[in-house]
C-alpha cells in the first residue's frame, strides 16, 4: 500500500500532459460524461483518445459503405461507424458491472472478516485487496491507497461505492456510512448486506433465465432485417441504386428504420413487463 501512496504523491506532483482537445472535453457535459463512463467500463482512455476513435470508425464506415453499396450510402455507413465504439463501450459497462455485482458480495465477506477479528477499516481493505480479483482488485486497491493516504473513511466510502458504479455499490456505501456514524457493528452491517446482494442476484438469474427466450426472439427479429437488406444490396445494384440514391428509397429507408427502432422498444418493453410481473 505504500507504493501506492507513494505513486499518488508523483502523480500529483508531476501529472501527465493533457492535450488541448482533452481540456476542451474537460469543460463540457459531454466530455464529464463520456470520462464518467470511460471510468465505468475500465477503458485506460481519455475522452478525446475515443472521440478519434470514434472519427476513425466513422469514416471507415462510410467508406466500406461507398465502395460497397453506393456513394450515398456513406452517410448511414458513417453513422453506423460512429456507433460503433458506442455500442463498445456500453457492452463493456454492462459485463463490468454484472462482474462487480457478483463479487461484491465476497468482497463484502472478506471485509468483515478481519472487522471481527478487530481490525480497523484500512487494515480490512488492505487484506481484501489479497483474496480479490479483477475488477474489484483495482477498486479495494485504490480505496486502500486513499485510506492509507490519510482521506477520511467516510470519503473513502464514498469513493469506493463511485468506483463500483453499480446501484449495489452505493447501498453498500450507504449501509457502510451509517454503521460507522451509528455506532453500529460494521462487521454485522456487512454481513447482512452480502446475504442481501445474494438474493437480488439469485433473483436477477431467475429473470434472466425466464426471459432469455423472449429476448432471444427480440435479437433474431430485429437483425432479420438489417440482414436483409446488406443480402439484398451486395446481390441486386438497381435496388441497392434505388434505396441509398434515390429520394424515395431515402424515404423507404426512414420509414423502416423508425418501424425497426418502434418495434424493438415494443418488445423491450413487454420483456421488462414480463420480468416485473414474474417478480
């Protein structure tokens, strides 16, 4: 932990160079947001590193799109690219925070170990740093770095339930915050918390297991489309010609895309109405 503390302290004093499209991102919604959400999906970029990303693949988008289809294609090819690293970046939220909801659970048991055995908050982090593993190791370890750096426990709470980026993780800091200011036993708290997280996630597994097939169908009916129509423009050029050069295939086009988009918000819902109901 001390070599932690000790590459904070140089990270302070000489901080790595920024670009100037990073500091303009800086003073944005958009760019907080996008770090936010870099932050929540682990990814070791900074928000202008993905906006050329997310440039690069727009244009290779639009030019796969042109030479393949028609020049004015390039238009959706370049949306298609541009969404791309978006559709990226959400995947990698959404498998990191399923991993962190399923280990916070352990991770909660090993903290109240040593808090039993009469350990302190710092010392607990430290030796739950030892059994974690990936991605939790990286949040215990910054929260032992900060707690051994001299931060208040209530703001090392804090940091960690931000770190976890999961609703579980901010119930742990709240139950964590309140015991402490409570007087209660935090060992017990957490304790209690586990076996809490325990049953949301056998909960959640019941739904996912019993709306797996609706969803299934959802994905299936929804790409039936898109997949038709990449058939039907690599293997017909007139048809191709008439919906991507020709305003009324431009209308077509809208027109299906706002039904595509209608549809699979349609089924969405009926598969989270499903899912509540059974809960």
């Amino acid at each position: 932990m001390g070599r932690l503390a000790s590459r904070r302290q140089i990270a302070k004093l000489a901080p790595a160079r920024r670009s100037v499209v990073d500091r303009v991102l800086d003073g944005t919604r958009y760019g907080r947001s996008l770090a936010r959400r870099l932050n929540a999906a682990d990814l070791r970029r900074t928000p202008a590193a993905f906006a050329r990303l997310s440039l690069a693949c727009g244009c290779a988008g639009a030019l796969v799109a042109i030479l393949w289809l028609a020049p004015a294609a390039g238009p959706v090819g370049l949306v298609a690219g541009l969404a791309g690293p978006e559709v990226m970046i959400r995947r990698r939220i959404a498998t990191r925070s399923t991993r962190i909801a399923a280990q916070l659970p352990e991770v909660l048991a090993s903290l109240a170990e040593p808090l039993r055995a009469g350990a302190s908050l710092p010392q607990a982090f430290e030796a739950a740093v030892e059994e974690a593993e990936p991605p939790m190791l990286d949040v215990l370890a910054k929260t032992a770095a900060d707690l051994d750096a001299g931060v208040p426990q209530d703001d090392a709470i804090a940091g960690f339930a931000l770190r976890c980026a999961v609703p579980e993780g901010v119930l742990v800091g709240r139950a964590m915050r309140i015991a402490r200011r409570a007087g209660g036993e935090l060992a017990r708290v957490l304790d209690e918390v586990a076996e809490t997280l325990r049953d949301r996630e056998r909960l959640a597994r019941e739904m996912r297991a019993a709306t797996a097939q609706a969803r299934t169908s959802a994905t299936v009916v929804a790409a039936l489309p898109v997949v038709f129509l990449a058939l039907m423009s690599a293997g017909n050029g007139e048809q191709a010609h008439l919906l991507f050069g020709e305003p009324i295939g431009w209308l077509l086009l809208g027109v299906g895309g706002a039904l595509e988009a209608a549809g699979i918000f349609w089924i969405r819902k009926l598969t989270a109405r499903a899912a509540g109901s059974r809960a």
